[in-house]
C-alpha cells in the first residue's frame, strides 16, 4: 500500500478519497481541506472522521448541552466538571468521588456479550483516569418486548458481559435499572456506570503540557477489533435488516484491564504522571489529539512504535481501532524508567511513542515519513456544531389527548386482586434477581446496599463509615408523553432514590439516549428532555458533572422512546444509619408520604392491564422533592424510620409488595378517605415514598413531617404473612412472591 505522506496529499490535492465511507459529510471533509489548506492525508481522514463523529464530537448536541453549563447551581461539592473523562466531587474527610455513565447501545446489539462488558471496561478507565480507585459499577439497561424471539440472544448475551467483566476485575455491581418495551427491540439500551475514589490531592486530568515529556502508551496491544467501534457504529442507525458490523465491535479482557488498575494505581501513588487519557471510542485518534489540545498543544508520536496483535494493520488502522484495555500517559523524562519498572512489575507492556513539543501541532510519522500535521484542537475540540432543525411532532397533541382517565377501571375487589397480581408479575415490575445474581454485588466487602434497594450504596473509609450512594433512573414511556417533564420525573426519582437510603443526593451524570437527531422530532425530544435536566438540576441544586448523548437509537423511521437516564450520586455520613426498603418488624407503622392524585399516564397500571400509552405524565413538583428528600434523610440519621422506598412505577402497591417481599413480613393498608382503593394502590404520582416507623418513633416522626409541612398520612402497619387491604383483598406473600419472582426466568427460560 503506498502511504499518503503530508506532502504527497499537498502535491494530490485532487485524489479522490473516501471521505463518505468513513461517515463524514461533504461539507465535513471540504472543512477538514480548509483547515490544512490542503486535502488530509488517509491518516488524517481517518482521524478526523472518527473524533468528528457523533459518538465523540457531540455535533448534534452540543448546542443543548451547554444549558447544563449556563444553567449549572451553586455547588461547593463540586471540584472537577464537564470536559474531563468524569465529574468529581467532594464528599468530605478529604475524599473525592468521581463517577460517570456512558453508552454501549449499538455494540452491545451486534454482539451482545463483547459490548456489554467492553462498554464496562471503557467507564472503569474514565474513572481510572482520574486518579481514583473504581470501587463499584451500575448498570441501566432496555430491551425489547420480554417475550421477543431476539430478546431471548440479547438479553442473556448482555448479562453475561457485565457479570463476566465486571466480576472478574472484582467491583460490585450495585444498581441500575432493566426495563422491557417493544420500542426498544433492534436498539436495546446497555448504560453502565461507574464510582471511584480517591483522596483530593490524587485527582488527574487529560492533558499534555511540557516540552520533552514523553507520550507513553501501556496496556494491551493494538489489534484490529473496535475497527472504528462505538465512534461509528453509534452514529447511525440499524438497517431493518439487523446489525452486520461484528469487527467494528471491541473485545475485552478483564484479567489485563486489572493489571493495568492496579498498575495506574501504583503509579498514581508515585506521582509519575503529568497527565493521562483512557483510550476508549476512538483510541489513539481521540488520546493523542484530547492530551495535546488540552495541553500546551504540540506533540509527536511514532505510530510505529505502537504494540499491535496484528502486524499488517495499516496506520490509519492502528488510529481508529477500539482495542480496550489501554492508556496513555505523558511522563517527564526522570520518571520514565521508573513508570517502565512498575509497568514490568504488573506485566504490563508499556512503549513510548512520542514527546510533547514546542509546537502546536500534533504531528504522527511511520517509519519517518510524516503521515499527520494537524492542529490537535481542530480534531477534539473544534469539530461541526449543528443547529439540527427541530419541531414538536405532529402526534404529540393527540398522544397527550389521549388520557387514561377514560381507560375502564376494576369493578370489584376481585378484579382489583388480580390486576394487583398482574401488575407485581409484569416484566417490568417484577423481580430482576434472574439478572442481578449474575453480578458480585458484595465482593470487596464495602457494599451496603445492593439491588433491589432503591439505591447502591458502597462504604469507602472504613474507619468513619462514611459512605457514597447512587441511584440510576429513566421512564421512556413518561418521556414519550412530555420529554421536558419526563426529564425531570428521571432527576426526581433518582434524586428520591439515593434520598430514600440515607444519604445527601449531591450530584448527577447523565445518559441521554434519543432516536436520529436528522429526525427534527426527535430533536425537539432531545432538546425538551435536556431543558427540563437542566431546569430540574438547577432547582434542585444537583450540578451535571458529565455523561453522554447516545444517538440514531432507531431501526429505519422507528426510533426508540426518548429516554434520558439520570444517575444522582450522594453521601452519607454513616452507611450503619442507612434505609433498607425491607418491613421486617411485626407492629412497625406505615406511613405514606406525599400527595396520590389521579395520575396514570405512561403508568405501569395503563401498559400491564390495558397496553396503553397516552395522556400527559404524572406532575413535578421539585421544591416537594426537596422536601421529602430531606426527611427521609433526617428520619434515617436519626433513627425514626427503619424502612423507606419511593413511589414510581407500579405505584403504592408495587412499593409495598416490594418491602414485603424483602423484608419477609406482610401489611395490612387501610385506604385514605378521599381516595379510591384503586388510585391509593396505582396512581404514580411523584415525590412520594412509604415508610415503615417504629411505635415508639411515630410522635417524634409526624412531628418532623407536620413541621416542615409534608403531608404524612398512616396506611396500615406490618403484620402478618399476606398483603391486605382492608375491606378490599388479600394475597398471601408466597402468591406474591411467585408472581414476582418467576415472571423474568420463565420469559427467558
């Protein structure tokens, strides 16, 4: 093959060359020409296609996203933010925690296994890259109908590479959500998410500065899986006729990504590095152009240098590919020998391939001839803006109009019975312990709470117990009705969530995932569900500290439902004063906290019973979020509450079946004057959660909540083996239990 040479491509200036193939756009390619003032070289090409991408450049998003920016509150917990491979704050005693979810949506279809569990590895480097210890992941994921044929390939594929990964690199897998819907079959949802920790004086970011550092690049070789991976493959949509891309897919090895944990560690600890980057979508395109722009801006690599599995990758190969399991380092000279030394100790290989320079250019060779001479910023930093025309659908207004008010409701306290049963048995409300016991949710011996609680929550001083918790939550269906509230209803759950454990919500990572943003419906989603965010992390104080747009989520004209998934991180002084959700304790009191309206649009009730979507979502009130966020949080550090779990999907029912379950011991509920059984039991009206209070609590708790004018109103106590609602039904928990927890292995069976 004869190389394209920087001067060769200024002496050609007409060679055609395969801008198109490669996903660029014409005027795409004609800026990249006007950029050089020349045509790029194939290197370059290769270069600029991948970092201009959707994946990584933002293009389409970025206008929106600034909003979290413009729109950021006040925080004094918030130490690193947007720009950097993940947020960190400050959780006190010294510690920080930095945290961040990503997407793996596109590979984790073509190849289930291999894309789910490199989409694991890639956010444990972000975290890694930090400067912090992972110390736990989660996992949000969607698929399609339970009981669809390419479910049953999915599903179990994608399972398996988040336990395989994540268990073998020993971190706990500690949340996350698995939600089933027909709109997601062709494009199921594989989000994962990650928590570090470290001390304040280790945080570290991705730069190059300092002329004659060396650029080091240590872990695996480079091979020729993740051919343009995620920063292709997730920007574009499935043809109808199903994925066909499976080289452009990573391959993973946990085992290597845990030497090069406990390698960077190492390092880190020694101070060896003056700045780092994971490579991940993109690779060395996207390490090498990332760590000089943020840099001083000049640097030279040997691209020939560079490790490979496969030695007849050709140079604009080597830039593209995904391989996993690799960092990149700027080192000062003096240190070099001994970052090597440390890199043998771990059997890492480790190779320089360049320095930093007085220049501005980022500047790559193979076998001496010049291959790459651009202006690094062009490449991360500087790529397309698009202002993508957007407009509310033309369905919207009948969507909406379609209220499940007018859906029949039950006729008897029989046919309420059974519908309760449906509902607690339904894929989506019923159990995910099919799913969840494949993952380690205790190794390490830091892990608190685990699913099925409303929030992970992981120890990390051992001394204090002072703790960190997170909550992952999103509703495709809410946001289908009104993306701006849908949003919000994501923020409000997740920020009830962690608040239900214990501990102080603090801060949110995001994962936004939309259809085609060439679809201007579905750019008006994309832009409602982000100014909603935006509003709702402002009013409720929660800066976004990063995340991640995942795009073209749609199979031909049929995208997925708008679904912006939300992950709030919060501390908690002393993680023995955390809220489980289990009623464990004959005679402790049931308290419902919040307001129930009639509100069942996008409800589990409305999809379970009737398979209906329609009429708007149940409301936000956010300053009432606050609110009972912060008595759940007094009642569980001063111990007036020995259970608590929040309202959503499924309503009061599925919440107290849940408790019931967990904790082995049954309730009798009376209903509320002034509402029905059926809408005390279904309506998911927001900012709710029920608690269970001891006896000799109860004073002293109705006093808090009658003093800061949250409404609490008794429903019933624990007792007995059965859920019973006075007057109404009984179902004996081991009823129960069947419905919930043989739903999921029998639809997977």
């Amino acid at each position: 093959m004869t190389l394209d040479t920087v001067k060769h491509a200024t002496e050609t200036p007409d060679a055609e060359q395969p801008w198109a193939e490669l996903g660029l756009k014409k005027d795409e390619y004609e800026r990249i020409r006007e950029i050089l003032d020349r045509r790029p070289t194939g290197a370059e090409l290769a270069m600029y296609s991948v970092m201009w991408s959707e994946h990584c450049s933002y293009k389409s998003s970025k206008v929106h996203l600034k909003q979290f920016g413009e729109k950021a509150p006040e925080s004094d917990a918030l130490l690193v933010g947007i720009g950097e491979n993940a947020g960190v704050v400050d959780v006190g005693q010294g510690y920080a925690v930095t945290f961040k979810v990503e997407s793996h949506n596109h590979p984790s279809y073509i190849e289930p296994y291999q894309g789910a569990a490199t989409g694991v590895g890639g956010i444990v480097r972000d975290i890694l890259a930090m400067g912090a210890r992972p110390v736990a992941v989660v996992d949000p994921l969607r698929f399609g109908a339970a009981d669809h044929p390419d479910t049953k390939r999915v599903l179990p594929g994608v399972v398996a590479g988040i336990g395989g990964y994540g268990n073998c690199l020993g971190l706990p897998n500690i949340g996350g959500e698995v939600v089933f819907d027909p709109c997601y079959q062709g494009n199921p949802l594989v989000n994962a998410g990650c928590i570090g920790v470290m001390k304040h004086e280790d945080i570290h970011l991705a730069k190059a500065s300092g002329p004659g550092n060396k650029v080091i690049l240590y872990g695996a070789r480079t091979g020729g899986d993740g051919i343009g991976g995620v920063s292709v493959l997730a920007s574009e949509t499935f043809e109808s006729t199903g994925p066909a891309k499976r080289p452009a897919v990573q391959v993973g090895d946990p085992f290597q990504e845990k030497l090069l944990i406990e390698c960077t560690l190492e390092i880190f600890k020694e101070n060896l590095v003056a700045g780092i980057q994971d490579l991940g979508g993109a690779g060395l395109s996207c390490a090498t152009s990332e760590l000089a722009s943020a840099g001083s801006g000049g640097m030279r690599v040997e691209l020939d240098t560079v490790p490979l599995r496969d030695a007849t990758l050709s140079p604009e190969e080597i830039l593209m590919s995904e391989s996993q399991e690799r960092m990149c380092a700027i080192v000062e000279p003096q240190h070099v020998d001994r970052f090597m030394a440390i890199c043998e100790k771990w059997d890492v290989i480790a190779t320089v391939i360049g320095e930093v320079t007085e220049g501005e250019r980022l500047e790559i060779f193979w076998h001496g001839e010049q291959i790459v001479d651009v202006p690094p910023r062009t490449v991360a930093h500087e790529g397309p803006v698009y202002q993508r025309p957007y407009a509310r659908p033309d369905w919207q207004d009948a969507l909406q109009a379609d209220d499940a008010a007018r859906l029949p409701r039950p006729k008897s306290a029989d046919e309420l019975r059974a519908q309760v049963l449906k509902v607690v048995g339904s894929p989506n409300q019923a159990s995910k312990a099919w799913i969840t016991d494949q993952y380690d949710r205790f190794v390490q011996g830091n892990t608190v709470l685990a699913q099925p609680e409303d929030a992970g929550m992981v120890r990390i001083d051992e001394e204090s117990n002072l703790g960190v918790a997170m909550a992952t939550d999103g509703n495709g269906r809410y946001a289908k009705l009104d993306p701006y509230t849908g949003a919000q209803l994501a923020l409000a759950e997740a920020y009830r969530n962690v608040a239900a454990s214990g501990a102080k919500p603090l801060a949110i990572s995001d994962c936004l995932n939309f259809g085609s943003p060439e679809d201007p419906g579905v750019m008006w989603q994309f832009a409602e569900a982000t100014r909603g965010l935006a509003d709702g992390c402002l009013e409720l104080g929660t800066p976004v500290t990063g995340g991640n747009v995942s795009l073209y989520n749609q199979t031909g004209e049929t995208a997925i439902h708008p679904t912006p998934v939300v992950a709030v991180l919060g501390v908690i002084d002393d993680v023995t004063r955390r809220t489980p959700i289990a009623f464990a304790e004959a005679g402790q009191l049931l308290y419902l906290l919040g307001d129930t309206k009639e509100e069942f649009g996008g409800s589990a009730w409305s999809d379970v019973v009737h398979g209906h979507l329609g009429g708007l979502p149940p409301a936000v009130d956010l300053d009432r979020e606050k609110l009972l966020a912060e008595i759940l949080i007094s009642a569980s550090r001063d111990g007036m509450i020995d259970a608590a779990h929040d309202l959503s999907d499924g309503g009061l029912v599925q919440a107290v079946v849940e408790s019931c379950l967990r904790g082995g011991a049954g309730a009798r509920l009376v209903v509320p004057d002034g509402l029905s059984a059926f809408t005390f039991l279904f309506s998911e009206s927001a900012g709710r959660a029920v608690v269970a209070v001891p006896r000799s609590e109860e004073l002293r708790f109705t006093d808090m909540c009658g003093a800061r004018g949250l409404p609490a109103t008794r429903i019933g106590v624990v007792d007995g083996e059965e859920v019973e609602v006075q007057g109404e039904f009984r179902i004996p928990l081991a009823e129960l239990r069947t419905a919930h927890e043989e739903a999921i292995p029998g639809l997977l069976a």
